[in-house]
C-alpha cells in the first residue's frame, strides 16, 4: 500500500483502549451511537486536566488545587471528578482544561460533557485546536444537567489539530444567573468529541 505524502502530517484518532468497569460501559452506552451518523473520536477524563483561575495577566495556574472528589456513586467516569468553588466573596473566573490526547482529523465533531452531580455552576464550554478556541464559547447549567452527559455544541475543524476542551465559571454569570445565591460549584469530569460522518 502506498504511504503518507512527503511532508503532511497524519491525522491520528486516538483508541480508547482499557478495561471499563460496568458504570464506564454504561456511560459509553448513553453517548448517541453509530446509527446516528457519530463514533466516539476522543474521551478525556479529568486526570488530563490543568486547572488556573483569572488574574489581571489572563488565566494562571492556582498555588491550591481543585480538589478530587472520589465518588462510588453512578454517572462518574473512574469514580472520580474535580470540583472547584466559585463565590461571591472572591469575585473570580475558575478553568478547568482538558489537555488534548493525539491529533484529531479534520471534520465536524459534537461535544460532550459529562456533568458531576452536586455541580450547581453557570459554565462556559470552549474547544480549542491547537491551543486556540474554536468559536465562541457555549453557555451551559450544570446545575439542570447535572448527573448526566450534556450536549455542549457542534464544532468545524477545519484543519488537523491536537484538540481540548475548557471549561469556565466566573463569579458575575453566576449571580446574573442565579440571583440570591452566593457560592457555586463547577464540576469536571470525562469530556467527549463525537465525529460526524465517516
């Protein structure tokens, strides 16, 4: 068989390839299957992810960190999430980034995040190729969605890129958002990018 073309870059699609226990099957069963036209390309779990919160020079990685919270309850990905806290108090933007896995093939993808119960946060879902977002990003409560995969939104890739995806709570959505409260919860758990087509 012939090979690559001298010089261009080939597109690897990560392999999920592991051992699931029966809560992981599940959770892969509640993803749209096959027959809608989508297969799984990457799943990133939050062991991949680098967590910052904002300052006046943009997004810095934090002296503390989001804590684990280990969890045998159903609708968890390896019976683990990150959960870090938002409050009115301390007036501030927390990131979750999910560090790319390999590089994913031009096309069009649909994200997925699978949201951690007791998540109470108004979050801002982006994808970035490369290092940079893809297009504006989606405004999602996981408050409503909590316990479940959500659908997170449609993304064009136009070009081969190693992708990730963030996820981002800042203090003033929240309280335009959910007026009365003071203190919110932003959950990181597995994320997925189902492709189109094929």
């Amino acid at each position: 068989t012939a090979g690559p073309e001298p010089g261009k870059p080939i597109a690897a699609v990560p392999l999920l390839v592991a051992r699931l226990g029966d809560n992981e099957r599940t959770l892969l069963e509640a993803l749209p299957d096959t027959s809608m036209g989508r297969r799984l390309a990457v799943l990133l779990d939050d062991d991949r992810i680098v967590l910052s919160n904002q300052n006046d020079q943009g997004f810095v990685s934090p002296s503390g960190q989001w804590p684990a919270v280990p969890t045998a309850a159903a609708g968890v990905w390896n019976s683990r999430y990150q959960s870090g806290e938002i409050t009115q108090e301390n007036d501030m933007a927390l990131r979750a980034e999910w560090l790319p896995l390999g590089r994913l093939a031009p096309g069009t993808y649909t994200l997925y995040a699978l949201i951690p119960t007791g998540s109470t946060a108004q979050v801002l879902y982006a994808l970035t190729a490369d290092g940079k977002a893809l297009e504006v990003a989606h405004t999602l409560s996981q408050r409503d969605h909590a316990g479940s995969w959500e659908i997170v939104g449609q993304y064009e890739l136009l070009e081969e890129a190693a992708v990730g995806v963030q996820v981002t709570g800042v203090t003033n959505d929240n309280l335009n958002a959910s007026p009365g409260e003071t203190e919110w919860t932003i959950g990181a758990d597995a994320v997925a990018l189902l492709r189109h087509g094929d």
